[in-house]
C-alpha cells in the first residue's frame, strides 16, 4: 500500500504531462521534440537516482552555437505561462497561493520560509488555499512520514483547500473575492492572471530574492523582470532585499506610495555554544557551503573551492591542522580532492535538527552570496560560534553584516578580498571567547518574531487598501 500511494501520484503526473504534451504536437519536428524530450528527462533521473543512464542526450547538437535552445525554451515557456481556468463564486474570502510543488524532497529554504508565513496567516484568521501549478499533488500521508506531523509544511497542507493545477483543461473554482499569492517569479504571473480574470485585485508577491539573477540575459530574464512590474503587493524576506528593490526603483517602489511589507527570514534558534569539543580537538574543522548544482550559481561554488585550495597552497589553511567538510548539495556524493592531499568530505542531505546540532562541530564557515539576498546559512553559523566567511554585495556592505554578528567577516568581490577574510577567520578561530561573544546574533530566530503582531497588522491594512 505505501508503494501505491508514492508511485501513484508520480504516475498521474507523467500521464498529465505526456498528455499535454502530444496533444500540441502540431508536425513531424514537434513529434520528436516530444519523444527526445521525454527520453532526456527519464535519462536525466536514471542518472541521478540510480547512477545509470546513457551516455548521449537526443537532440542535442554537438556544436552550442548552433544549438537552437530558443525553441525548447519558447515551447517551455509557453506551457508554464498557460494560465490557470477558474470559475468565480460566491464563497468566503481565500488567499489563493500558487506554488510550483509541494514535493517534500524539494521543500527546503524559501519553501520554509512560505510555509511559515502561511500558518501565520492561519493562526491569523484567514483562509487559505493551495494551487499546486507545475506538479502533482501528493498525498498529505505521505508529507506527514516524510516530514513529521508537527512540521509546519505538514500542519499547513492539514488546515488549507488544496487543488492540484498540472492539467490546466480542469477549471478552479475560486471566491469572488479572494486574493492570489505567487511565491515565485513564474507562478506570480499565474497569480496575476487569475486575479485579472477573477475581481481585478492587487496579487502579492513573496519576494525571496531578485530573481532574475538566476538567468542569462535571455528571454527568461526578460519575463522574470517583466514580473515586477505587474501592480502588486510586495512582501519582502529581509530588509536588505527590501533596500535593493528601493534602491533600483524596482517592482512596488516604482510608485510613489509603495505597497509593501518586511519580515526577517528566520534562522535556526541554536543553543549557545560551549566549545569544549573544539577546545580539545586535535584538528581544526572548516565547513563550506557547497552547492555545485546550477540553480545555486549565486552560492559561487567554484569561487568557495578555489579559495580553500589557495589558502591550503599559500599556508592559510595547513593540512595537518585542519579538516574540511561540505554541506548543501542535493546530489553530489564523492570526495573532493583539493590541495596538498587534502580532500572535502560532501555530507549527504540530513534533517534539519541534525543540521543545526552539527554547526557546533566546526571552527570557520565559508557560505558565499553573489545576490541580494543576505543568505541564512552565514547567519546560522555565526550563530553557532563559527568564523563565518561570506560577500557582502551592493546593498548591504561589510559592516552591516558585521552589525549582525562580529562572527560575520564578508568580503568584497575579488579572490583577494576573500583571502584576506578567510586568513582572519583562521586566525580568529583560537579566540573561543570571541566566537561565544559573536554567537549573540542580531537577527530574527523565531517565525513568532518574524511574522508579529506589526508585521500583521501591516498586511491586514495592505489589503484592506
């Protein structure tokens, strides 16, 4: 029975998509595009679940500049953009949120930060509804094994309307005068669709990042940057994202009364640090936030391993002395090799109580951010009495993140600059009082702190107005 009821949902979701997707075949060139896509896709999973795949991909061209990338991304586009059909009654207020997923493998981050918004609107009064827009809709059982029945994703699916989205022939039905939610760029824009069609509100926007930096300046970029300039109602995760946003004259700022509300991204609510297991270990431990998939480019993976590599050759890091490990990859498994035999052991995905446990058993974090964004795991390892390397970026500098937490060292963009902060994380690594003093973070370490009662009380006015 547990085997039916995981297969199941993932079955509906490849005959939904392979449905949709022969049913746009328009000639012979769509017929294969469909059959090398979908041979890719399974490929791409054999190789990541299994470790076994073919080694070539359909349709890919060996030369990339003749690579017609444009028409995959055209036909991408234009399925993901496919507006969601509603049907308008006469029923209660909701907030309609319109996620990608809510896969449990997946939910991690922003998808944390989401949920506790969610059960505090909740707790709030409201009522919610959930449009899962580009996958299927899991049992709520099985959520509650993978997660905990006290998790907050699994408390939320619990109290919320939940409507699955994938197949958009099937119509929704929505109140008259609810309001969408879009979590990200691309489901903002299925937010405001709906909201155009529905009673014309303002759609809010839950801004985790300026998220055009996650592309190329393509097509896509232009669409995500499009998405702000949709009338909305923005609730930002940080007030750094919220000065960025400020600063550029971007999304809500660009009116004279911009519609708006903050909230800090909460960190994990560490226990103060003793030390006694680094004050008498033999090595120094160096942990690195180490995220080599593409969707984490702005976590500079490559920089973060270059770094430890320079400092290891130039005689920062010495080998006998210090002992270096990774976290954050959803895939990555090996060893790395770095310099001077050195290696870095990739730590496997663990729960977020043994993650939390485990920051007390390092001395120097390196977690870079090429983005806006402040970024929660420099946060959390300062937290735990960590030296914690990271970059600063135009709007937010140096010593504001060093007002967060004297553990933060953030650098400027250039190797050097990051030589220098990792040389002074080394050095100031031996100073336990120092790290003890730093673990005291300015910043928000519960989601009772971050969704109060001021930051509810200026959402209950946004819509209100």
């Amino acid at each position: 029975m547990n085997i039916i009821t995981w297969v199941a949902p993932r079955l509906r979701f490849y005959r939904i998509k392979l449905f949709n997707s022969f049913r746009k075949v328009e000639s012979v060139a769509d017929f294969f595009w469909v059959l090398s896509t979908i041979f890719n896709y399974l490929n791409l999973n054999l190789k990541n679940k299994v470790g076994v795949f073919f080694p070539f991909s359909l349709g890919k061209p060996v030369d990339e500049l003749r690579d017609p990338l444009g028409l995959l991304t055209l036909k991408a586009l234009e399925e993901r953009f496919e507006p969601i059909k509603i049907t308008i009654k006469n029923e209660p207020q909701r907030l309609n949120f319109m996620v990608p997923t809510v896969n449990p493998e997946l939910i991690f981050g922003g998808y944390i930060g989401l949920f506790n918004y969610m059960a505090a609107l909740l707790e709030h009064g409201y009522e919610l509804r959930i449009f899962v827009c580009e996958d299927v809709l899991p049992l709520t059982s099985i959520v509650e094994k993978k997660m905990g029945a006290d998790n907050v994703v699994t408390q939320v699916l619990k109290r919320c309307e939940l409507r699955e989205c994938l197949d958009r022939e099937i119509e929704q039905v929505v109140g008259k005068d609810d309001v969408f939610v879009g979590y990200s760029w691309m489901t903002m824009r299925l937010a405001k669709q709906a909201a155009d069609h529905c009673n014309g509100k303002r759609p809010i926007f839950f801004i985790q990042e300026f998220e055009p930096i996650f592309h190329h300046y393509d097509s896509v970029r232009f669409f995500a940057e499009e998405t702000y300039s949709f009338e909305h109602t923005a609730v930002f995760n940080s007030p750094q994202l919220k000065r960025f946003f400020e600063q550029k004259k971007l999304g809500v700022f660009i009116d004279e009364k911009p519609k708006y509300c903050v909230f800090k991204h909460a960190i994990a609510d560490i226990a103060q640090p003793d030390f006694s297991n680094r004050e008498t270990s033999s090595k120094k431990r160096l942990l690195v936030y180490a995220r080599p998939e593409k969707h984490a480019g702005r976590n500079l993976f490559e920089v973060s391993i270059m770094l430890i590599k320079r400092a290891i050759n130039e005689g920062v890091l010495k080998t006998n002395d210090w002992e270096f490990y990774g976290i954050g990859s959803l895939g990555a498994a090996k060893d790395m090799e770095l310099a001077e035999g050195a290696k870095l052991k990739l730590i496997p995905r663990m729960s977020f109580k043994e993650y939390t446990e485990s920051l007390m058993n390092y001395d120097v974090g390196i977690s870079l951010m090429y983005a806006p964004h402040p970024s929660v795991p420099p946060l959390e390892m300062a937290s735990a009495g960590m030296l914690a390397v990271t970059t600063c970026f135009e709007n937010r500098s140096p010593d504001e993140m060093r007002k967060m937490s004297s553990n933060i060292i953030a650098a400027e963009h250039t190797m050097d600059s990051l030589m220098a902060a990792l040389a002074e994380a080394v050095t100031k690594s031996n100073d336990f009082s120092y790290r003890k003093s730093g673990a005291n973070i300015n910043w928000s370490t519960s989601w009772s702190e971050s969704f109060n009662h001021n930051f509810l009380e200026t959402f209950d006015s946004l819509l209100e107005n």
